[in-house]
C-alpha cells in the first residue's frame, strides 16, 4: 500500500499539528481535541460516499457534513488561538495556517464531487 503525495503531505500535516498543539499550545489541546474530531465526521461521510456513490443522498449528506465539519473545526482553531492570549504570534499564525489549509483542500475536494 503506498500513500499518494497528497495523502502523505496530509499526515505529516496532521502529525505536525498534533505535536504543535500538545507541546507548544498545551492549553489549548481540548479545542485541538475537538477540531480533530469534527474533522472526522466529515471524512466519515466521505467514506460512506465512497461506498454509496450513485445515492444522491449520500451525497447531500457527505456535502452538508463535510462543510458544517470544516466550519467547526474552524472555529475550534479561532477558540483555541483566542484562548491563549500569551501565545506568541507565530505559534497562532502557524496553527490557523495549517487549519486553514485542510479546511480548504477539503472544502475543494468536496465540491469536486
């Protein structure tokens, strides 16, 4: 099984953010927690629509989620930013660049669909 380069950059995106956020902004760690998850849930329905891909709801569904999933991980990140008002500029700049990024190579591939 190999990784495309999108797919590898994504990890390492993901592992960069993780290590991020548990040693540098350690306070804000749940609202990193979180938008985490709701990243998930997006990429849950994106998978059922892989299994599905003919049903138009499925679609609706993996389109509806997707974004409400983008959005709320979004603002985990502002939450999580705003949180820490001692954190340095460049800590908060990094972590609503990377967020901001998935949020839009996601949003993307979504409407692609």
């Amino acid at each position: 099984f190999r990784l495309g380069p999108m797919l590898l950059l994504h990890h390492i995106g993901c592992l960069a953010g993780l290590m991020f956020a548990f040693v540098v902004c350690p306070a804000g760690w749940p609202y990193f927690s979180a938008g985490a998850v709701a990243f998930e849930f997006g990429s849950a329905l994106l998978n059922l629509y892989c299994l599905y891909p003919h049903s138009r709801y499925v679609l609706w569904a993996y389109a509806s989620s997707m974004t409400c999933s983008n959005a709320a991980a979004g603002l985990c990140c502002a939450a999580m930013v705003l949180s820490q008002p001692s954190a340095a500029i460049g800590a908060k700049a990094f972590s609503a660049t990377l967020t901001g990024t998935f949020i839009l190579l996601r949003q993307k591939t979504c409407n692609d669909y």
